[in-house]
C-alpha cells in the first residue's frame, strides 16, 4: 500500500477505511511499538505541532495524541476545556479548525454534536483526525481496539466478539461494529432493550454475512472477546432512563467461572461500577493494556496522515 494515499488524509470514520487499510495500520502500529520498546528517542515529527481540539472531557484519547506526539519528537498544543475557547462566544467549530489549521500541521478534534468532525475537515487541508464526535464514531479507538484483539490472538478473523452494555448511544461499541464488517466473526450484543445496537447497524452486520445474536443476557461463556462498556449518564435525555438501566451488567468474581482461559475482558475506559477491580489482576483483565496501546497506534497514524515514512 503506497504511503502517498495517507498524507493529509483525514481520519473520520472508520467506514472510511477499507480491511487493507486497517491491517495497514495495525501492521505499521506494530512496528511503532517496536520502536518505541527500543527505547531510542524518536524524531520522526521534529518541528511539527499537533492541536488537541477537545470541546468534550477526555482523559485517555486527548493525553494519548499528546503523549504520541511528543514521543515522535513534536509539539502539542490546544484545549480541554470547551468554556475556554471562542465557541461560548458563538464561534462554529467549522471556523475554529480553520484559525487553527494556521497554527499546527495536525488537528484532532472531540465534540459533541455527530458529524461534527467530518464537517470541520471539508474545508481545511492539514489533516484532521476525529477524536470522537457524540454518539457516531471514534475511529482511533477502534484501531486500538483492533491492535489489542490481534496482539492477543494473532487474528480477528475466526473470534467471537460479545459487547455488553450500551450499544445505542456507545460510539466506541458503534465504530468497532462498522470495523469488523471486514472480517470474520461472531457477534453477540448483549444490552437492556433500551439501549440495543441501531437496527441500521445490526442489519448492516448481518446484510455482510456476520452472524449476530443480540441478547438481554450476560451471555459471555463462549466469547473470545468481552466487550464491555460503560452506560453513559451524558448520553441520556431522560434521567430517569438511565437510572433504570446504569448497572445492568456488572462484571465481577462470579463471572470468572465462566469464561473460556482465554478469554479477554476490554473496555474503552473510564469505567463507574461495569467492572469490578476485582477482575483487574486476572489473567482476563486487557483493559489497561488496551489504554496503553493507544500511543503507538496513534503515533502511526500522526506519522502516516503527516507524511513520514518509518
């Protein structure tokens, strides 16, 4: 695949990318991590500046993109907060990217509102990565999520995949559905009648030949892969539904029993009450080493998006 067909691409959705693209990427993250574990220091974006655009809270995606960027020897600025910025006085975050894309060689932008990031990307020419737009896509922890399944398996092809929890408002369960379209596995969607995968999205699955069980029940017994995600209080219009529904699913000491050895447990992190730190030093716990690989990850595609061969 030519390294050309990356520079200034912008980083959306992941329905943007095709299954070559993807095993492009976690291939090209697995050599990233490679270099990092060397521990040589890494100049491959000396002199280049990256803006952090976070209208929305973040802890793992905002101080993940800084930490890669500053590993590949660049810069980081930008915000967190988004009270400090022009927006309360009722600038467009179309227009921001545009000042901002004067000022950086690389943008990545949170935001609440969906489709925001795609509409911030049509008129600039920096490349521009979405670092989740409401409830629609968070394309970088989909990639991650996929690095951290074929670390562990050597594939994904093959796998049996469960997502527990709130799949109808979950972005992180929503881009990771779209990803595995591309490839061969079985999906059981485990969440409160309230919160069920988009029909749009389940027939989506299913029109690309993936078997998909959806299901009220903690079924995880036959699962290489659980899933789980918490439910999202911001997400909810009524407060009343989210009361009823928070601790659906808890995963604690006595589902241990039933999961296959080599079952893994991941969750895009932060988690409230879904699992217990009980389950945190088992050899099913990959949640922690998920969060970590999210810096070689994306220090590939900083580099791939800005044009740097490694």
């Amino acid at each position: 695949m030519s390294l050309k067909q990356w520079d200034k691409k912008h980083i959306i959705s992941i329905r943007d990318f095709s299954r070559d693209e993807i095993d492009f990427v976690l291939k090209k993250s697995r050599l990233m991590e490679d270099k990092l574990s060397s521990r040589k220091p890494l100049e491959l974006m000396k002199g280049l500046i990256l803006a952090n655009l976070f209208f929305e809270p973040s802890t793992r995606t905002s101080m993940s993109f800084e930490t890669a960027m500053k590993r590949l020897g660049g810069k980081a600025v930008g915000f967190s907060v988004a009270e400090t910025t022009s927006e309360v006085k009722g600038e467009t975050i179309v227009d921001t990217v545009r000042v901002v894309e004067g000022y950086a060689d690389v943008i990545v932008v949170r935001h609440p509102a969906e489709g925001a990031a795609r509409a911030a990307s049509e008129n600039i020419k920096v490349p521009l990565i979405n670092g989740g737009d409401g409830a629609n896509q968070h394309p970088t922890q989909t990639l991650l999520d996929l690095y951290t399944i074929q670390k562990e398996y050597k594939k994904i092809d093959g796998l049996s995949i469960a997502m527990v929890g709130d799949l109808k408002y979950g972005r992180t369960v929503h881009s990771l559905a779209n990803a595995l379209e591309n490839y061969d596995v079985k999906l059981t969607l485990i969440s409160p009648r309230e919160l069920r995968m988009p029909v749009r999205m389940v027939n989506g699955l299913r029109e690309r030949a993936i078997e998909v069980k959806e299901t009220t029940r903690l079924s995880i017994g036959k699962a290489d892969v659980i899933y789980v995600t918490r439910i999202q209080r911001e997400r909810f219009p009524d407060p009343q539904e989210f009361k009823r529904v928070k601790e659906a699913y808890v995963l604690d000491e006595g589902i241990l029993p039933k999961l296959r050895d080599d079952a893994i447990i991941m969750h895009p992190l932060p988690r409230v009450s879904e699992i217990s730190p009980a389950i945190d030093g088992t050899r099913h716990a990959r949640y922690f080493q998920q969060s970590r690989n999210g810096v070689p990850v994306r220090m590939a595609l900083l580099c791939l998006v800005c044009g740097v061969d490694f």
